[in-house]
C-alpha cells in the first residue's frame, strides 16, 4: 500500500497552511513526504506548539526562590518545599476528546497528566480537576457528565491516586464542548529529578509500556480543531483509550529504573506520541534519534510508519539508557512484566532519522521540528457584545423578593451544589494521606516518606511530615463578561481557598480553555485574561510552573465563555494550622473579614453573580473588582490568625455571596455515610445599615472570608484586626438548627435540614 | 506482631497496610506476588487495590499467583489472614471464604466514612472492640457487594461468620446505612475456622486522627493482641 500523494487538499486537512508548509520545505531542502507530513501537522498543532499563544504566555512570572525547574523546560515544574524535599505539578486539558468520547477522553486526560508527574521522577500522589458542561436539564449534558465523572473514577482509582478536590460547573456555553482539565501532584527528592534530554551520543532508545495500536491517532491535529456536529463519528478514532493497570505498573517500575544509574532521560509518549518524545527529548539534548520502527511493538497488523509516529497509544515511555546498563531496563520490566523494546540510538547529527525495516521513512532536524514552530501574533479586537455588559446599571436590577427562597435556589443550583454526586466517585482514601477531603475549600494532603519514589516500606530515612493544600478555581462568567478581571478573580479565589485552609501559595499551573484563536474578539479574551493571570500570579508570589493551552473550544452555536483554570498549591506550616470551611461549636462567634460590599463597585458586587442567573436569567453587567493588594493582604491576616491558633473554621464568599457561604458553613461538615453535623447560626447585619439586602446577601463583592473562633479568641481577632487595619465585623454566634439572618429591614429563617437536602441532593436529584 | 503484606502487580493499598501496622507499633513488610513462601510472618493482610486491573473479575487472576498457594497452606496451617477490600475479593475468588463480591447497586464507585458494627467477637480481627462500639472506617470500592446464595447465607449466620456489618450512625442497621446492596448489610466474614477474613472498609486508612479516624485500629490491634495471646499460650 502506497503513501497518499501530497495534494493541497491533504496539506490542508493535516491543519497545515500554505505558509507553513513552505517553511517546511525550507526546513528540509525538500517536499516533505506523507509521514512527514504527519509528523509536521501534530508537531505544528497548537496543540503541541503554542503557536497562537507562545507569546502571549511569556508574560507568565515563573521564577521564585522556590522554583527549581521553571515552566518550558520539561514536562512539568519543580517547586522546592524544604527540607530536600519537592513538588511537581501541572494541570491538562482533555476536552475535544471527552466532547466524543466522555469515558475513554477524560480517563485518558487523567492518565496523560499522571504520566507527566513521573516523568520527571516524581510519585504522583494527588489528583484534583476542574469539570464544565451545559445545563444538567439536557439528556446529553448528562450523559457527557456521567462519562466523564466514571471515566476518571476509572482511571484514578484502578491507578491508586486519591482525587482529593476539584470544581464542576454547569453553563449553557460549555454545551456540546465540556471542559474535562486534570490536575495531578507528585513529589520527589531535589536529587531525583529526571530531565527530558536524549544525552549521550551512542546510548540506546528504549520504549516501555503496551504495544502501539491505532487508537488516538493524530489526537493532537483533532484537539487543534473547532468540534463539529460530524466531530463525534468522525474522530471517535482520534480518542485514546486508557489502561490504569498499565500506567500504575509502569509508573513503579519507571520510579524503580530512575533509582538506578541506568537512565541519561525519559519523556512520556503523550500528544503526537513516539514523534513529540523522539523529537523533543533529541531537541532538549542537542542530539539526534535514529528510530527503527519495526523494532516497536505493535499490537495491530500492517501499521504503516505515519501511524507509528502519530500513534497516541497510552501508557508508553521513551527511555534514553546509559549504555552499558541495558540489563537494569530488562530487569525490572520483565519483574513487572511490561513490554520493552530497544527502539533506537542517540546520534550526533541532530536529526530525527526513523526507518522502517532499514529503509529511512523520515528524516528531518528535530531543533527545528520541537522548537521552531511559527508563531503568530493574532489580531485581537475588543468583543462588541461588551458594550451591553458595561451599560447594565443597577437600576436595573429587579427588586429583591423571597430572599428565603432566594437561598434555597442558589444552594440547589448546580454551579453551587453540593459536588458529592461527583467525588464519592473518587478514591479520596488512598495512599492514607488526605487529612481534608473534598468537601471543604481546599484540599489537604499529607506528605509523608512513602510519598517518594523509594520512600516506602524498606526505606529508612525519616521523612519531614508537609501538608500541601491545594484549589482549582475559575469562574468562567466573570471571564466571559470582564476577561482581564475575572481572571485575577481566578487566581485570588485559588489563593483565598488556600489562606482558609492555613496554607501559603507556592505555585500555579493554568489551564486556558478559550475559542478560535483566528477570531479577534476570542483572541482578545484570551490577551485579557492572560495579562489578569499574570498579574495574579505575581502578586501572590505563586509563579506559574507551567500548563495547558485549549484552543478551539467552541461548537456550533458558539464559543465557550472564556476559562482560565487556575491551580494553586499551598504549604501549611504545621498540622495545627489545617482549617476547614464548617462551623465547629456552638457558641463560638462569627466574624467577617474584609468589606462586607465594595462601595466602589457599581453593581456593589451583583455584575456577574450567581443570584442574578439564578433569579432573573441575567448573564451581564460587570463582574465585581478585584484588589490583588486587598486580597493579599487578607489572606495574610487571615493566615496568621490560624497560625497563632484560635480559628475554628475560615470559608470565603464566592459564587451566592455572603448567605451561601454561611448555608454552607452550617451544613457542609459531613461526618460519614447519611451522617452530617448541621449545626445552625444566628446571624445579625444590622451593622450595616440600610445596605441593599440583594448586594448584602447575595452581591459577590471579593476578598471576603467567615471565620469563626471562641469568644476569647474572637477578641484577640478582631483587636488584631484593627492593628492591621483589615476590616473585621462580628456577625453572629454559630447554635441552634437554623440558619437565621436579621438585617436592618428584614428577619429571615431557614430550617437546615431543609437547606441540606436542596443543597447535598441537588445533583443527584438531576442525574436520576 | 509480624505481618506480610502481599503485594500483586496493581495493589495500591499495600503501603498503607503496612504503615498501618507500624503505626500500633508492629512489623510489616511487603511480599511480592512471586514468592513461595510468607517466610516468618504471624499474619498475612492481602491489601486493596485492582490487581491485575480487576480484568476479568475482581481478583480473579491475583488468586493464581505463586504467594496465594503459600497463602492457603498458611491458613490451612491455621495462620491469621485478613483481607481488605481486594483483598477480600481475592479470598472470596481463592476459595479461602465463603460468597463473592459483586458490583455496588449504585453501579458506581463510593469512596466515603461508614460505620461498622462488630458482630462477633471472638475471632483474633474482633476481639478487641468495646461492647456498642461503632468504627468509623472509609470505603472505596466499585465492586463491594457481599453476596452468597441462600443456603451459604445461612450457612455462614449458623456459625456467626458474619464480623461486621455496615450501621447507621446510631448503629441502626438500616437500608440507608448500606453503601453498595450487600446482603444483610454484611461488611466482612470469616470463615469457619475463623482464622480467615475479609471486610470492604479500609481499617489502614483509619489509623490516625489525621486522616478523620482512628478506629481502624481497633482491628488490627485485636489481631496483635490475639496473635500476643497465642504466642504466649504455646510457650506455656
């Protein structure tokens, strides 16, 4: 069977311009051929490249004093967390795959950020996520839902990682192109750290994992595309298909091998598979790859070399072996009993050379290939339909009625609900290192010695005991209606969730989930939201450690609105310092931290909030402002109350504003099985007057937190508080089953049993 | 105590198993699939997990591997052996216990706290729990319904097998209470000689207040305790 002649019609469906494909000829001194075609078109994707946003994202900070491997340089960033001890993390997207494939395309997404973590010879120990479909009130919404939930219960779980966090939110936007972005956390000792670089002129290529199928072919070209109504048959093919039992063995024995001296570098086989690790670990190295195909196990007959190369078979690595320490490779996988195969040899010509029973089927430089993309600089044009979003005015917010029912609304809404429907699904157990389940703002995870690689069992160091929090925050309707703001929003709300667990940031990695990049007013979005991102982040010293960029979220009624997924992790000093969001005793007082309503703000905190979606289907007006130096200083305050003891909960205000977070404060401690601790509060705002009650209770005015400590302690607070100028209102008491707020105007009551049926069931009573 | 935690290709609740048992201050080490023999352990913990990625049936595979034979000559020997969750499917799988572990009636997967009631308590897992006392132990499991056929069911209730079962908060032993549609609520068994069982919950993981409970280790206590006992009965 002969190549396919290369016409432009074959240029054009392998995503490749006329422009480029002219660089390419100037690349090689030739035509290219059909693999290399191929080879180019998954190389050359935005998906792989970056090319629309490379240079957008040079505005990221990414160094700090902790850093130790900064974004760009392999597969995932390195933080230092002391004591010789780090952390890699990153988060990645798998959202054209779900849209097809909701099982297999989020299970693999899962899987695919897992292999990035241990890569760099990192244990993964922690998954957390960040998950947006349409209205739960679509049959299909809910099947996609159900898909992708199952599907990273699947993978998580069988792999052993516990998924300990996470965010899920329902929009009409996000129908038809949900957004599956998998975060996971490894760690590992400074001198473990594994880079991505062929070194070694003469070492052997080895290739370890399951055989290389057709399944995923070329998912990088499809990922780098808009979805169509003919996407779901015609790409079915393009989605991977995962095997968890695969990737735990292969991670331990890859952590095994690591241990030894036997490896010079090892890359995963991710987007564009056995062609992204060959070029980029050659390119990283200075060095070439020759690559023998037929040496690579193949689990289907008559592949040909352009299936080979685009493959995205799972679960397979690229290890450039030290040669003379071949044997500790067929060791240790034949003791796992996992495939390996010598694939190739590190040259000095600095070209990707791949040949298929001796005859050259490829050959180009690999610098070029990885590194040397185009980049673009796309036009961006201010989106018209801003105009509207900034005339909306608050007179034109209809007149509160029914708070009472207002509440109960908002806590039954999805975006807000209750996500246990969700994690239940997930092992959170596992590995006996999560000290706070989902459930509360933020995550906490214990770092102990069999989080290493080699830590376990017969190690006999000691290990320092960390506690790592960690959130994945973005609120995708303030994006949409303000990108520059609600992206530093994304980032102070991760950074918020952090300080209420007692956590300082560390680091970030992103997840921009945006539309076509050739329409300007996306492009736009995506500039704004960018420039919000890094601001955040520098702000809160929590440089990015890398990420991922998905382009062409969009179906055919439209785009998404614009979501940059923010990670934060966060070190807590000592396990005294671990808080969580409920309320503990009776008795205890109930303080406000920071500006009830931001007088500045137009809309006093209403523009953007859940409240006016819920109530009056209104999706405008701008969304309230964000002080990153406020903010900061809030969390730090907040911070250095639980560290010198005495705060018994700490939960921000966000989506549903005041009201929800004390509902949720009162009926969020859930104790096991059918079993939850709702313990009610008396709460009294008539300090603030004659406020609007809508803003009051339901604005979402930023840099807010509830906290709660004994009365003795509540003093210490506030006189704290008042030194540091930070403003601090005492509320209420925290007793009683009910949830009762008195205003200057109104007396309002909710029974809690109540309150938690609507808002724990909420989604399960969806998805029935 | 001298534990061996047997560790098939795809468990993942190995560590946790034996961390658990240093942390009431016993030994613990691991044992690969591969071994012949448990070598000296006192006792056996069979962890969690998806060996052999549960294909074709929960622990249907892990059953035939080289350590299961020494495993089954161990407890014929009378040795103690506790399985946990896949642990538990793998007895079941291995003939070593009575019924089979069948998908949850949820059809999903659950990871969260129940609360166990021990039901007999003279086995080396029991003994040591107080008279009403509920564990609070996490479950995390897709395929954890105890089921039996109707003469096993009661087979196994005649010779008081039955070591724990799932209970609401107050110990009531309700519907709501019962994770995954296990018959009678059951948790775990033992089998008659009851030097043998197996439960769902995770008793590792509920080591240490850390981790939201430490009732877990009441049960591998009770093991230490019994296993002490013994030691010290046949010395005399």
């Amino acid at each position: 069977m002969s190549d396919p002649a290369i016409t432009p019609e074959l240029i054009d469906q392998h995503g490749i311009t006329p422009e480029e494909y002219e660089q390419i000829k100037v690349i090689l001194g030739r035509e290219p051929n059909y693999t290399e075609l191929g080879i180019f078109s998954v190389m050359w994707s935005e998906h792989c490249s970056y090319k629309n946003t490379r240079k957008l994202l040079k505005g990221f900070p990414t160094k700090s004093e902790k850093v130790l491997i900064p974004a760009g340089e392999e597969n995932a960033g390195v933080i230092d967390i002391g004591d010789g001890l780090a952390v890699a993390f990153k988060i990645e997207s798998h959202n054209h795959p779900s849209a097809v494939e909701p099982f297999q395309g989020a299970a693999t997404g899962v899987g695919g950020i897992i292999r990035d973590i241990f890569t760099m010879g990192a244990r993964p120990v922690a998954a957390i996520n960040s998950l947006r479909f349409g209205s739960l009130d679509s049959a299909e919404v809910r099947r996609l839902f159900r898909g992708v939930v199952a599907g990273i219960s699947h993978y998580g779980n069988c792999f052993g990682i516990p998924t300990i966090a996470g965010e899920v939110y329902f929009d009409p936007s996000y129908e038809g192109n949900p957004l599956v972005n998998a975060f996971a956390l490894g760690v590992l000792r400074h001198d473990q750290i594994a880079r991505g670089a062929a070194k070694g002129v003469g070492n052997p290529v080895f290739y370890v994992g399951p055989a290389t199928g057709r399944d995923g072919l070329a998912g990088a070209a499809f990922a780098s595309q808009d979805l169509t109504e003919e996407s779901a048959d015609q790409q079915r093919g393009a989605v991977q298909v995962g095997d968890p039992f695969m990737e735990k063995l292969c991670m331990e024995a890859c952590l095994e091998l690591l241990a030894t001296d036997a490896v010079a570098g090892i890359q995963d086989m991710g987007a564009a598979g056995l062609t992204c690790s060959t070029c980029e670990t050659a390119a990283r190295g200075g060095t070439g790859i020759e690559l023998r195909l037929d040496q690579v196990p193949q689990r289907a007959a008559n592949m040909t070399p352009y299936e080979l190369m685009l493959s995205e078979s799972q679960e397979r690595m690229l290890i450039i072996v030290n040669k003379g320490h071949e044997e500790e490779v067929r060791r240790i996988f034949d003791k796992w009993d996992l495939p390996w195969a010598e694939v190739g040899t590190v040259t000095d010509t600095g070209r990707m050379v791949v040949t298929n029973h001796g005859e050259v089927v490829a050959d180009m430089p690999a610098a070029k290939l990885a590194d040397d993309a185009p980049l673009y600089d796309r036009e961006s044009k201010e989106p018209a339909y801003l105009a509207a979003v900034r005339a909306f005015k608050l007179e034109q917010v209809p007149d509160l009625k029914e708070p009472e029912q207002v509440l109960k609304n908002l806590l039954a809404w999805p975006s807000i609900a209750s996500k246990n429907w969700v994690y239940r699904q997930y092992d959170h157990t596992v590995r006996n290192g999560t000290a706070v389940f989902p459930g509360s703002d933020a995550a906490v995870l214990r770092i102990k010695a069999d989080s290493l690689p080699g830590g376990g069992v017969d190690a006999d160091e000691t290990v320092p005991e960390k506690y790592l929090a960690m959130s994945c925050d973005c609120n995708g309707t303030y994006v949409y209606l303000d990108p520059y703001e609600g992206a530093k929003i994304a980032v102070a709300e991760a950074a918020r969730n952090l300080a209420c667990s007692g956590a300082e940031p560390l680091g970030t990695t992103d997840n921009l989930n945006f539309g076509n990049p050739h329409n300007p007013e996306l492009f736009w979005q995506l500039k704004e939201a960018v420039r919000g991102l890094a601001e955040g982040c520098t702000v809160f010293n929590a440089p990015v450690t890398g990420g991922n960029v998905s382009l062409y979220n969009q179906n055919p009624n439209g785009a998404i609105d614009p979501t940059p997924t923010v990670a934060m992790v966060g070190l807590i000093e000592k396990p005294e310092d671990i808080t969580t969001q409920w309320f503990k005793d009776e008795g205890d007082e109930i303080l406000l931290i920071g500006a009830a309503i931001d007088e500045a703000d137009p809309l006093l905190g209403l523009g953007g909030s859940a409240y006016l979606q819920t109530a009056y289907d209104l999706k405008t007006g701008t969304p309230p402002r964000c002080d990153l130096a406020k903010e900061k200083q809030i969390h730090t305050t907040v911070r250095s109350f639980i560290q010198a003891g005495g705060v018994k909960s700490a939960h921000d205000c966000s989506e549903g504003g005041l009201a929800v977070a004390l509902a949720e404060s009162c009926i969020s401690n859930h104790v096991g099985r059918e079993t939850d601790k709702l313990l009610g509060a008396e709460i009294d705002l008539s300090a603030f007057g004659d406020a609007r009650l809508d803003a009051l209770l339901f604005g979402e005015t930023q840099g807010r937190i509830v906290l709660t400590a004994s009365g003795v302690d509540a003093v210490k607070i506030e006189e704290r508080a008042k030194i540091l100028e930070v403003p601090v209102v005492r509320i209420g008491k925290v007793g009683g089953d009910k949830l009762t707020i008195k205003t200057a105007g109104a007396e309002l009551s909710w029974d809690l049993a109540e309150l938690h049926d609507l808002w724990f069931n909420a989604i399960a009573n969806k998805m029935k | 105590m001298k534990v061996a935690v047997i560790q098939f290709p795809g468990s993942n609740s190995d560590q946790d198993a034996v961390n658990g048992v240093r942390v009431i201050g016993h030994d613990a080490r691991l044992l690969w699939h591969k071994e012949e023999s448990v070598g000296d352990a006192d006792a056996v913990i069979i962890p969690g997990g998806f060996s052999y990625g549960d294909y074709l049936r929960c622990g249907a595979i892990a059953r035939f591997s080289p350590v299961m034979q020494a495993v089954k000559t161990f407890a014929a020997d009378g040795g103690v052996v506790l399985g946990i969750c896949n642990g538990f499917q793998v007895l079941c799988e291995a003939g070593l216990l009575p019924g089979a572990l069948v998908r949850n009636r949820s059809l999903q997967f659950r990871s969260e706290q129940v609360f166990l009631k021990t039901v007999a308590k003279d086995t080396p897992f029991t003994g040591g729990v107080e008279e009403g006392q509920l564990l609070r132990v996490p479950i995390a499991h897709g395929e954890g319904c105890y089921f039996a056929d109707e003469e096993t069911l009661a087979s196994i209730k005649s010779n008081n097998q039955i070591l724990w079962q799932y209970v609401s908060a107050d110990g009531e032993l309700t519907d709501d209470a019962n994770p995954n549609g296990s018959l009678d609520n059951i948790a775990g068994i033992c089998n008659r000689e009851r030097n043998v069982a197996g439960l769902m919950p995770h008793p590792e993981r509920a080591c240490q207040e850390i981790v939201g409970s430490a009732d877990g280790r009441a049960i591998l206590e009770s093991m230490a305790a019994w296993l002490d006992k013994k030691t010290q009965a046949d010395a005399a």
